[in-house]
C-alpha cells in the first residue's frame, strides 16, 4: 500500500469515529500539527528519530495539536506502532482534507504584497464559491514577490491576478504578433 494511500485510510477511520460535533475541533487539531510539522525541523527530525520512544513522540504530538483529544492521540498511537511515524504530517493533512470535504469547505490560500481590504476578500471568497459551489475559507498571506494584484491557490487551481501574471500575457501576446 503506498504512503498516501495508508494515510488517508487512517484519516477516514479517525473521520469515521469522531462525532460530527467534533471534526471541526479535530481538525483544528490537525492543522496546528501540520504548521508545526512543516516549520519546525526539530520536531520532523524527532519523530523520524527510532532512539526517541514512542511514548515522547505520542507527547510530541498531542501537546502541539494544543488539547485533549483522545481519539486523535489512539490513532497516533496506533500509528507510532505500526512504524508509521514518518506519516503522521501526511495523515493530519488527509484529515483536514477529508473533514473539509465533508462540512463542503474549500480552503484556498490568497497571497499578495498588501493587506487586502475586506470589500476585496469577500469578492475573491464569492468568486471562488461561485465557481467550486462550495463554502471558501481563505487563508491569506502577504508575499512581497507578488507584484500588484492577488494570488489565488485552491483545489488544484491558481487563479493569478498579480500584475506580474499580466505582464506575461501581455509579452507573450505581443511576441505572437511581432513577426521574426
């Protein structure tokens, strides 16, 4: 069974026995562990360390989700195991994919070089629902290198407003006029 495909079976068994009212705690949970996961190099190097117990790893893990969560903790357990360690960023990953999927909650990042005004955002949230059909959350990112305009990644989709996109499209329109 591939990497992938482990991870999203124990994220649907989680899925499975967390009640409704809970998901959204849980994944929460899991997005948490996931930022810590991808910034903290410390914390990635002692969960693939085999001379760190598992017990500290367990630890490790349920104190950077930030509460209680037994059924959450049962499936890192059971993960630690199994010799999954080097899993435990991709099944929190596939939880919240999955959780989002459920509750119909499209998560997309919007990036650019200035604080966007609420007017802006609300267009970008509307545009993008309107098209997917679902609920959009935005999580937002200033990025100097975004020149002019907004970024948009969601799903498998980049929406590129930025006026270096545009820039681009007006060279390679006018590279198609010009004759060689």
């Amino acid at each position: 069974m591939s990497a992938t495909a482990a991870a999203d079976r124990y994220a649907r068994a989680l899925l499975e026995v967390v009640s409704h009212d809970e998901t959204e705690r849980h994944r929460a949970a899991m997005a948490r562990l996931v930022v810590a996961l991808r910034t903290d190099g410390a914390m990635s190097r002692a969960l693939l360390n085999p001379q760190v117990a598992k017990d500290a790893k367990l630890r490790v893990i349920s104190a950077t989700c930030g509460e209680e969560l037994p059924k959450l903790e049962r499936t890192f357990q059971l993960l630690l195991e199994k010799g999954r360690a080097d899993q435990v960023g991709a099944v929190a990953e596939a939880f919240c994919r999955l959780a989002d999927q459920e509750a119909g909650v499209l998560r997309a990042r919007v990036e650019s070089a200035v604080e966007l005004k609420d007017a802006q955002l609300q267009a970008i949230r509307q545009r993008i629902g309107a098209e997917s059909g679902l609920t959009v959350e935005l999580e937002v990112h200033i990025n100097p290198a975004v020149v002019g305009g907004f970024r948009a990644v969601f799903a498998d989709r980049v929406w590129d407003q930025s006026l270096t996109w545009q820039l681009t499209q007006l060279r390679q329109r006018l590279e198609e006029k010009t004759p060689a």
